[in-house]
C-alpha cells in the first residue's frame, strides 16, 4: 500500500476515534444528570495512556457515593473504549469499587 493509502486509512481512523469520544461524552453528560437525584455522584475521571501504563488506556474514576469516597479502574485498548466501558460500569453497577485511599 503506497503513502497515500495508508494516510487515507490513518485519516479514517482519527475520524472514528473523534466521533467515539464525542458519543462518550454525549453518555457522560446524561448519565451525570440521571445520577444527581442518588447519593452517589463522580468527583473525577482520569485517563493515563499506555505509555504510562505500559499496556492499555487506563480509566481511574472517583466517586462519593453512601457517605464514602471510593475509587475504581477501567481498561481498554482505545482511548474511547475506555471511556465507554467506564461509563458502562459505573451506570449499569458492575464497576468494582474500593476505599480511595487518596481522598483523605
């Protein structure tokens, strides 16, 4: 495949790429609405690379929920899985949380 085709394949992806993310953040914003009637709510998302990771993104979320600061974890291969799986876990309650030792 000569230069051209594989910028055009490139290109495609990064498109791909962008318009996940904004479908990740389209969900992020309606669930936090949906979530602010509950005694649970998201403090922070963050996202470390893999270059930080050595491996796949990381997702570390941050939560206050029963009176308690807790933080979990999400993987995934693409920036934006990661987001969408995360998002997943905390609104379908399959997120594993522990004490975020941090917080205090």
């Amino acid at each position: 495949m000569g230069k051209r085709g594989k910028t055009e394949r490139y290109d495609r992806a990064v498109e791909r790429e962008v318009h996940d993310l904004g479908a990740v953040q389209l969900r992020a914003s309606q669930m936090f609405i949906n979530l602010e009637d509950e005694d649970f709510y998201v403090k922070s998302i963050t996202f470390q690379s893999p270059f930080h990771t050595g491996g796949d993104w990381r997702v570390i979320v941050r939560v206050h929920a029963g009176g308690e600061d807790l933080v979990g974890f999400h993987g995934a291969h693409t920036y934006a899985e990661a987001g969408r799986g995360a998002l997943e876990r905390i609104d379908n309650r399959t997120m594993k949380w522990k004490e975020d030792e941090y917080a205090k």
